[in-house]
C-alpha cells in the first residue's frame, strides 16, 4: 500500500527526473531530493518593478500573513534544460542560471513580437538536443490566430516559430518532446474539428497533422515509447453527456489505437516513472454533463499493468487567485522515479494545494 507524505503547503510540483523534483511556493523555486527527503530554496524571481516602492510593495505580497488570507497561484510554468539551468513562464520569462555560486535569476528580453498568451499548465517543453523550449498560446473567448512561440534560452530570445488560423483550432494544450522519434507533438482543441495531434520533426520548419477529428483526440497529457503513445482525453464540460474520457494507446507498427482505460473525467497530467509504469491525473468539472465522479483520481499502471484508480481527491471549491474552480491533481513533467510519485491536489477536500509524495507498493495487476 502506497503511504502518503506532506512535503509542503502552498507549494506546487513542475518538473521531475529520477533524483529531485523542481517545486515552487508563491515566486520561490524548490529542489525536493527524493533520497534525502529534504527541501533545497534555489531561488526567488525578483519584483517586476525594482524601485524601492515596488520591492516594497513585492515584499508586503510575498509575506506570510498576506499570503494566508489572499493566496496566489504563483510560479504557473517552469522546466529545468539540460545543464540544470531553469527556465520559468510567468509574467515575464526569467532563466534561472545554475552557477557555481547558486541559481542567478535573469529577465529575458521581451519578445520581438510583443505579448502573447501563456501556455496550458504543463505545456512547456525542450528539444533535448537544441535545448529550445517551446509552447503553444492558451486561450478562450477569442478569434484570433494561436502562436507556437520557441525560447532560446542561452541567445535570451522568444521568438514565434509557427501560426495556427483560429479556422483551424482555439488553442494549444501542450507540446511534448518524443526522444524515440526526435519529434515535437503539439496538442490542439477543443472542438472535433479543432482536437488534433500533430508533430513537427525539425523544430517548426515544417508542421504535419497526425490524427483528429473527434473528442478521442482532445488531449492534453501524452505519455511516449519507443513503440507507441498513449493519452487520456479532456473531454470537459463541453463535452456531450455521453462523452466518456477513456486512456488510448497509438501502436506505431500497426496504425492501431486501442482503449486502455475508461476513467470518465478529462486527462489534464501524465507523467512517467522510471520502472515502466506511469500516472495519470484527471480534472473534475463541476458544470460537467457526464455522469462522473465529483472528485480528481490519481490513475496508475505498472510496467505492462492495467491501468487502476490509486487515489481520489473529493472535490472543494477554494478561493486562490489565478486558480482554476476545477479540482486537479498537478503532476511534473519530466520522469518519476520508481515507487515515487509527486504531486498537488487542487480545490481539494484533503492536502488541498500541498506538495504530497506517494510512495512504496503500487499496484502490479
């Protein structure tokens, strides 16, 4: 039986490898080491306004009692590239340089075509070899063109590297690397129209439509092997009654996909372990019109397993500012190592907006 541990309150898991997860806590960023159990501070993103006034006014926000009784959302978006620098989206884009001295934090210029829209939670990804992180716009109500938009972190540049007609989708869920296939997979919705995958196998040169069509394509999470990929859907509210989100699985040798799992509320997380097995985190609605459960579900499967609910989250509406009314489960992205899985409930009956880490047996079969 998997035993549950508190790592913090407030704080909010982003990005995992096999030794720590990267966590933030309001403007502060984490290293939790898996080993130790112990809790790193690497750095704090500085006041937007730096005249005296402004740190001031920074400072009053930042404390504990302001905090306590107007809690923000904080940090939405960070990843750690390859030489363990950090690059976070927020409301500017900062490169958190890992010195010898420690983290230095450093405001990259804005970009050359102005402002954007930020990316779904989780949608930032690298490319491991040009270490170029990209993401796609997220946003509702609008009608105008969505931007992928690359960061080239060491030239200190945001570039937009292609353009989406509103014609074709509303936005972008998320990107995600494939190693096996050197390959960038972009996540569109929301309609059966819009829903889609497509893939991009040299950085946005060029831009191919894998599959859509349909709500089984609608996906935000992706979790990628040498010989397949598997998702969840996100159909939400939206969504017909009957829509009924289920895991697939994409097998590239035979152009098959196969239903794995029926978990009924919408897939917004995915993240692998490093034994072979993964999780998934689905997202309760509650303006839904499916008959499903009134709660956020941890699901689980071992290397070659079925996929099992492990943990359910019963579902409270809290008041944070910049936080969705949904009850979610933030998963990091990157890999988990074995038996370990970290994670922050969201509007949450129990451990609501905590970093937690389940540990020891899961299920096998």
């Amino acid at each position: 039986m998997a035993k549950k541990n508190v790592v913090d309150q407030g704080m909010v898991v982003h990005w995992s490898d096999q030794h720590s997860c990267l966590c933030s806590k309001d403007l502060s960023i984490y290293r939790f080491d898996y080993q130790s159990k112990q809790l790193k501070l690497l750095c704090r993103l500085p006041a937007k306004d730096q005249s005296l006034k402004g740190k001031l006014k920074d400072r009053l926000a930042r404390s504990t009692l302001v905090q306590l009784l107007r809690p923000t959302a904080g940090i939405g978006h960070l990843l750690q590239l390859g030489n363990g620098d950090i690059l976070v989206v927020f409301d500017r884009i900062y490169l958190c340089q890992n010195l010898p001295q420690g983290y230095q934090v450093k405001v990259l210029p804005p970009a050359e075509f102005g402002r954007f829209a930020t990316p779904l939670r989780g949608g930032l990804a690298v490319h491991e070899h040009s270490q170029q992180v990209y993401f796609g716009e997220y946003l509702n109500g609008h009608s105008r063109d969505i931007r992928i938009i690359r960061v080239d972190p060491q030239a200190g540049t945001t570039t937009c590297c292609w353009q989406f007609s509103r014609a074709d989708i509303k936005h972008v869920h998320a990107i995600h690397y494939d190693r096996y296939r050197n390959r960038l997979w972009v996540l569109t919705g929301d309609t059966d129209e819009e829903s889609a995958f497509y893939y991009s196998d040299d950085e946005f040169q060029t831009l191919h439509k894998f599959a859509g069509g349909s709500q089984q394509w609608r996906a935000i999470a992706l979790l990628i092997y040498p010989d397949a990929i598997e998702w969840g859907m996100d159909a939400g509210q939206d969504a017909a009654a009957d829509c009924i989100n289920k895991i697939y699985r994409y097998h590239f040798a035979t152009a098959a996909v196969t239903e794995q799992a029926v978990v009924g509320n919408p897939v917004y997380a995915a993240v692998a372990l490093a034994d072979g097995a993964a999780v998934m985190a689905t997202t309760f609605e509650p303006k839904r019109l499916q008959a499903t459960l009134p709660c956020a579900e941890l699901w689980y499967r071992s290397d070659g397993g079925p996929w099992q609910s492990i943990a359910k989250f019963d579902y409270v509406k809290r008041q944070r500012s910049g936080v969705s009314l949904y009850g979610m489960v933030y998963l990091p992205r990157g890999e988990l190592p074995p038996n370990q899985i970290m994670a922050t409930p969201v509007n949450s009956q129990t451990d609501d907006y905590c970093a937690i880490l389940l540990q020891g047996a899961f299920p096998t079969s």
